[in-house]
C-alpha cells in the first residue's frame, strides 16, 4: 500500500513525463540543466515527488528555474501562466482566516503551502520568476510577507501589469478569486 505522502509507480511515471515534457519544452528557465540527473535526484525523494504532484494537480505547472550549488538542490517554482487554480480564494494564514466573523474562506495560503510540503514565493523569487517569462498578467500570488508587516494585519502580493511586476499589500484576510500562491520546492 502507497503512504499519503507517496505516489504509486504508476502515478510517478505519469508525473516525471509531466516534468520533463515541461523542462523540454522551456529550456529558457534553466540553460545547461541536465534533465536525467535532477530526475534521478526526484526518484530518489519521493516525499518531495508527491509535492511536485501537489503543485502539479492544483494548476500549478511546476518547473526547475534553478540549481543551488551550495546545497545540490534544484529549485521548482509553479510556473503557470497565471495564478494556480485550485489554490485561489484563499487569505494568507490561519490566523486571518480565524478573524474572519463570516464569508470565510476554504483555506489559508500558509496552510496549504505547509500541507503540500511547498514554502511561498518571497518577493525576490517572484521578481526572479518574472524574468523567465510573463507570469500573473490577470491574477495575482500571495507572497511571504515580513513580520513586522504581518504583525500590523498585512500581507503582500504581486502581480504583472504594464510589463512591470508590482508588489502590493492588502489586509492579510482579505481573499480574491483571481488571487493564490506559487509554491517553491527544492530538491
């Protein structure tokens, strides 16, 4: 029997065609990247695998964007071209989504991030995102937010426009149908 937090062989075959179909096919996000070697490093972590899969069902087409050579790990960031789907309407954690007297929302973004094994995009990942390509051009990401901000109520997002990336702050329980969060995942 499969753990919760581990793919079946045939799940994993299907998800590594996913992942390499998309590093093919955006060769611009990670020049002079092996495919075969960060494979092997996926076969080779499947709890990190199922959490790839997490980012993958909920519309967010994860990607290797870079690889840190201090630690040997491949950084994944959700590199759809807007928003991830199935992580919208969500406030930024628990604690505002505890605020919330009525229309609460599904979810929190921390809580799902942690759930999914994934962190949040800070707001010099998603600066160095959108240098890849355009990303969040009609929604907009949840970002990690300092605490001195949160502290105050807040929390930051960002979204594309104008071909400038904005950063931008709104109360922390706050949700919005066309706003999520991007997962970063390194492995």
């Amino acid at each position: 029997m499969v753990s919760k937090k581990q793919l079946s062989e045939k799940e994993t075959t299907e998800l590594l065609d996913i992942l390499q179909q998309r590093f093919e096919k955006n060769t611009n996000r990670h020049p002079q990247i092996d495919w075969s070697t960060i494979e092997s490093k996926l076969k080779e972590n499947p709890i990190k695998l199922w959490s790839l899969n997490e980012m993958e069902i909920s519309g967010g087409e994860p990607d290797v964007v870079d690889y840190d050579k201090k630690s040997d790990e491949y950084v994944f960031f959700d590199c759809s071209p807007e928003s991830p789907k199935g992580r919208r309407s969500f406030c930024y954690d628990r604690k505002a989504l505890d605020s919330r007297k009525e229309n609460k929302p599904q979810n929190d973004v921390l809580t799902v991030a942690k759930e999914m094994g994934v962190d949040i995009l800070d707001e010099t990942q998603y600066r160095f995102l959108q240098t890849l390509g355009e990303f969040d051009l009609k929604t907009s990401s949840w970002i990690k937010t300092p605490k001195e901000i949160r502290a105050l109520g807040g929390a930051l997002f960002c979204d594309r426009r104008y071909d400038t990336v904005f950063v931008y702050h709104n109360g922390a329980n706050s949700y919005y149908a066309a706003r999520a969060f991007r997962g970063v995942l390194k492995v």
